[in-house]
C-alpha cells in the first residue's frame, strides 16, 4: 500500500507546490492535492500536508519534507509490525 499524500492548494504560497511537484515524481507514493484540506489555521501559518491522514507540517518547506519522509518511516514500520503480528497468530 502507498502511503498518500495530500496537498493544499491554499497552502502553496509557503514553497508547498515545489515539493508536490517532486513527490509527483515519486512512484512510492500516492499524491493529491486538493482545493481545500479545511486547516486553515494551519494552512496560513505553516507548509504543510497530510500523510495518510495525519497532518504533518514544519516551520520551513525542507523541514516538511523531512517530516513527510519520517511520518512515511514510521507508518511503514507499524504496518510491517502489524503484518508480522497478523502472520504469527
């Protein structure tokens, strides 16, 4: 399973448009961007983005990317536990 990331349209004007264009690029994940992620407060305060749900966001564009690719780690490290999980019972 992909991870997803999604992006909001309102919250390009913090760089947020360079590092979609990149993930677009990446075929390990999934992208979507958005009109509206309903953050708002967020949004004009931070770069941010969702991944798999969960709102990641950073003070600056490099620190988000290095966010996205940590909460990326993580969630594949849970799910690699689940399955194992799953398959000893």
């Amino acid at each position: 399973m992909k991870p997803i990331i999604e992006f909001c349209s309102s919250n390009m004007h913090h760089g947020t448009d360079r590092l979609m264009e990149q993930y677009e690029l990446d075929p390990d994940v999934e992208v979507i961007e958005y009109g509206c992620l309903g953050n708002c407060g967020e949004c004009y305060l931070f770069p941010f983005a969702m991944v798999d749900g969960e709102i990641v966001s950073a003070e600056s564009v490099e620190e988000l990317e290095t966010a996205i690719r940590e909460k990326i780690a993580v969630s594949a490290a849970e799910r690699a536990a689940l399955d194992k999980l799953i398959d000893d019972l």
